[in-house]
C-alpha cells in the first residue's frame, strides 16, 4: 500500500531522529512547525502554498509550486542533532487522492576514525558506517519503503553539472541518482520515482603535538596522539508516484520549471538572520559574562589568599622577633649573672671585697677583715650593688 510505504518510512526517519513529531524551528534552511498557508492560483496550472515558521509569528517561509487544486500540507521539521539545521518536509496529493510528491526528511549518517569520531553526534543518525553511492542509497530506501526497484533513472547532465559546481562551492562531494519503482495500492498497480542527492562533507583533524626533552637534551616535538577523520552525509529525498496509466503525465506535469519548494523567502532570511544574530550576540554575551565572572572570582580569592599569606607571614615575623628579643634579654641577664658571679670569685680568691664610695662613686678593694662603713658600701665585685 502507498500509504502504508510512506508512513513506514516517516515512521523510521521519526525513530532515527529520535522526535515523536514535529517541532518548532530553531535555525534556518528549514525549521518546525505546520503550515496551511491559503492556496495562491497563479497561471500556468499552479499555485504557490508556504511553509510557514511558527517561531517566527507564523510568516510565510518556504514557497512549493504545486498544481492547482491540489491538496498540501508543509512543517519545518526538525530531526535529531545528526542534522544541523531543521528542513523542509511537505506532500502534494492529487485532487481525487492518487498521486502524490513529497519531500522528505533529511536522512543523515556519519562514520570515521580517531578520538574525534567519538565525540561526534550521533543522536537520529542512520546505522550506516561508511561511504555510499547516491544509487546504493536509493535501493536501500527502496527497501525501507517496501516498493520494488525497477530502474535507474539517467540524472540530466545539466543538472548534475550544476549540482557538482554548488558541491565545489561549499567544500563537498555530491552525488545524484534516480530510480523507478513499483507497488500495489490496494489493487491499484503505481510507479514512482524515487531522487536522492547525496552530500557528503569530510573534516580532518591533525594528531595533537607536544614538546619533549629533558636535562641535557634538545626540546622536540612529539605527536601524542592520533588523527581524527569523520565524515558527514545527508541525503535529501524526493518521492512522486501514482497509478501507472497517470505515470507519464505526472513527471511531465512535476518538470515544469520552478515546481517544488523553492528558496526561502527574503523576509523570512532576514528575520530567521536578525535572530540568530541576536542569539548568537546573547551566547556570546553571556559567555563572556560567565568568564569575567570567573576571572573576577578567581582574582577576589587571590587577594584573599595574599592577604591570608601576608598576614601569616607579618605574625611569623612578630613571633621571631619577640623570640630573638627575649632571648637577647635572656643571654645579657646570663651575662650579667655570670660576670657577677665571676667578679665574686676573684675577690674571694684574693680575700678582698668590694665598696662603692658613695660619696664620689668610685668603687674599691678592701680587706674582707675590714667593715665598710659611712660612705662605704659593700658592692659585688663588679661594682654592681649586692
């Protein structure tokens, strides 16, 4: 069944990008939300519908020409962190039901080699771990959506020579495939088309380097780990089908020129730009806040630690200083005491005394025998009194 198919395969882009629906949008190129912009007939057989940003007051976003009368609806979707960005997803049916084009969800996978892979997200990413060809990956989705692979379909070479020259421009490898498809709706037997074009992007990162040497030995440089490769791919779905008999009028009808979604709106690039400039001023904003408010931290606790510091040391100072005075004052009182002591010891020895005549202040070695009196005064033999 083409219903069953389609929402099979939604149901696993779903799953891979681990959403349960749609979302509001919070970037450009694409974005969240549900659109049911009124139809705007123009000639030719088409009319323009909108996908409309709901995170933007609802504006018009993306333009898809479809033909006229028949039904849309549009979301700016966004999928897990494997895509950067939300994107477009929309369906045109056919007035009676039957045929059908739509967009898909971007698809996503990355593989690679070295530390930074494993830092790489990998959140909605497809289990896919490495390269594939834009035609392999049609016949893998060929059996997701459970429809038979009949054909390659030939890319135009004008369009594939453009597509190559926008991949160069944007540092990429590009690649383009095609393929019919058939199944049964009901007993309705349909033909489709199935488009995938493949973006891949590869970043390089350089094993770290380090400095070595020790004493004696010249200072060199050494790699002290290893290099990093990791490859990024999105692919981008298209899908038309219906029953068989209206298979060749459908392509023709959806190659007109400008059919499917077109650019952005330029009302809706410059609001979407002015926003997230804005948001990228108050990230960065609130960045250097964060690391002012840290310095200013950092330099609060240094100034609390110096005058911690400072004020261990002036007390370490005061408590050397109070221990060499006192035990300055202790040796001079030794001194004393022992010189004293010794002074004594000589008068002794000689059987002599000491007297201070207090009269004139001279001091004099008498007799032990004699008895100072009047001006005399008994002293040490220093002359220091007793």
């Amino acid at each position: 069944m083409v219903n069953r198919a389609r929402l099979a395969l939604i149901l696993i882009a779903l799953s891979c990008f681990g959403c349960k629906g749609p979302q509001q949008a919070s970037s450009a190129g694409t974005g969240d939300g549900v659109a049911s912009a009124a139809s705007s007939p123009s000639p030719g057989g088409t009319q323009v519908e909108y996908i409309k940003d709901p995170t933007l007051n609802n504006m018009n976003a993306i333009p898809v020409t479809i033909p006229t009368n028949w039904k849309f609806q549009g979301v700016l979707f966004q999928p897990g962190n494997c895509i950067q960005g939300p994107s477009s997803v929309w369906r045109a049916t056919s007035p009676d039901g039957k045929t059908f084009a739509e967009q898909m969800p971007v698809l996503a996978w990355v593989w690679g080699t070295g530390p930074m892979i494993g830092f790489t997200p990998k959140d909605g990413c497809l289990p896919l771990n490495g390269p594939m060809s834009a035609q392999d990956f049609v016949k893998y989705l060929s059996a997701i959506l459970q429809v038979q692979y009949v054909s390659d379909v030939p890319v135009p070479a004008a369009q594939n020579a453009a597509l190559q020259k926008d991949a160069q421009a944007r540092k990429q490898k590009a690649d383009e495939a095609r393929a019919t498809v058939k199944f049964m709706d009901g007993s309705v037997a349909m033909q489709g088309l199935l488009q995938v074009v493949l973006r891949c992007t590869q970043s390089l990162t350089a094993a770290p380097k380090g400095l070595a040497g020790g004493p004696g030995q010249p200072v060199h440089v050494v790699t002290t780990g290893s290099a990093s490769t990791v490859n990024d791919c999105q692919a981008n779905i298209a899908y038309m089908a219906g029953p068989v008999s209206q298979y060749a009028a459908m392509i023709q009808q959806w190659s007109a020129p400008k059919m499917g979604a077109g650019q952005g709106t330029d009302a809706w690039q410059d609001a979407w730009t002015k926003r997230q400039i804005a948001t990228t001023q108050q990230q960065t904003k609130k960045f250097i806040d964060a690391s002012n408010a840290r310095f200013n931290a950092q330099q609060q606790e240094y100034k609390r630690e110096a005058a911690v510091q400072q004020q261990m040391h002036e007390q370490f100072l005061s408590a050397m200083q109070a221990g060499t005075d006192a035990s300055m004052a202790r040796a001079a009182q030794v001194a004393n005491t022992d010189h004293t002591i010794a002074s004594d010891w000589v008068d002794y020895s000689l059987d002599r005394q000491t007297v201070l005549n207090t009269n004139n202040g001279q001091d004099s070695k008498i007799p032990n025998q004699a008895k100072p009196g009047g001006a005399l005064q008994k002293v040490h033999g220093n002359g220091t009194p007793q």
